[in-house]
C-alpha cells in the first residue's frame, strides 16, 4: 500500500493527464506519460501512447451531459496506473518517478494558467497572461 503523498501525487497525475487532453499542452504531456509509464520498453510505451489517444478521443466526444463523470472515471484511471508504477518500483526508482510525476503536474498547471480562449473583446483592451508580471493600463487622453 502506498503512503498518502505517494497516492496524492498519483491522484495529481491523472488530473494532469486529463486536464491536458485537448489542449495544446497535450503533445508534451502525452509523450511525457507514455515514456514514464512505458518504462523505457518501446512496445509499453507504444500501449500507452494508444491509452492516452483514446482518453483524448473519449474526452473529445463526450457529451456534455456526462462529460463531468467521464472526465472523473478517465482521472481515476490514470491515477490507478501511476500508483501501480509506483508501487512496483524501488526506493530510488520510485524518487525519480515522483519527481516526473510533479514535472508533469507542472507542467499542466503551467500550461492551464497561461491558456486564454473564449473571450471576446469589444474596444480598448489590455490582456496579459502570466506569473509575477506587472501591468499598468492607462487608456483615454494622455494628461
């Protein structure tokens, strides 16, 4: 059984994986997993990057109705797989592993706070993603 921060950080991959599908972090994320799951064996690597292919394509055609339940299935099945990695791996494979791991969930995270879509702008307009960024706006007459 594994210990709670190993099963949070697990718990954390999976929504990675599912918040990446379909986003233009998803190229990355993708081949990041498929290379830690697959374990360096390229017809495991090759299995996994079918699996997260078809999370994309199930995430992609999902109703709206029940897209919440399937986004919530498709995260506990990713997460099961990287406890399995986990606990089949020694003490220092398994430090590697969770320091890929949180590489990833960065790497998600980074990637959903700087991504902008949907918005409409009518007139003026000042927009600024980022993280610890200064922006100071003046619009109308300089005085």
């Amino acid at each position: 059984m594994l210990a709670e921060a190993l099963v949070a950080i697990a718990a954390a991959g999976g929504t990675a994986v599912v918040e990446a599908a379909g986003t233009d972090a998803w190229r990355s994320v993708r081949e990041r997993v498929a290379r830690l799951l697959g374990r360096n064996a390229p017809e495991r690597e090759r299995a996994e990057l079918e699996r997260l292919d078809q999370t994309a394509a199930a995430l992609d055609a999902a109703d709206p109705g029940q897209e919440a339940a399937l986004r919530t299935r498709q995260e506990a099945s990713w997460q099961t797989r990287f406890e399995l990695l986990l606990e089949d791996a020694d003490d220092a494979e398994r430090e590697q592993l969770v320091n890929e791991l949180r590489g990833l969930v960065d790497e998600t995270a980074q990637a959903r706070s700087s991504a902008v879509s949907g918005n409409t702008f009518h007139g003026p307009t000042a927009f600024q993603v980022g993280d610890h960024n200064r922006q100071d706006n003046r619009f109308g007459p300089e005085k």
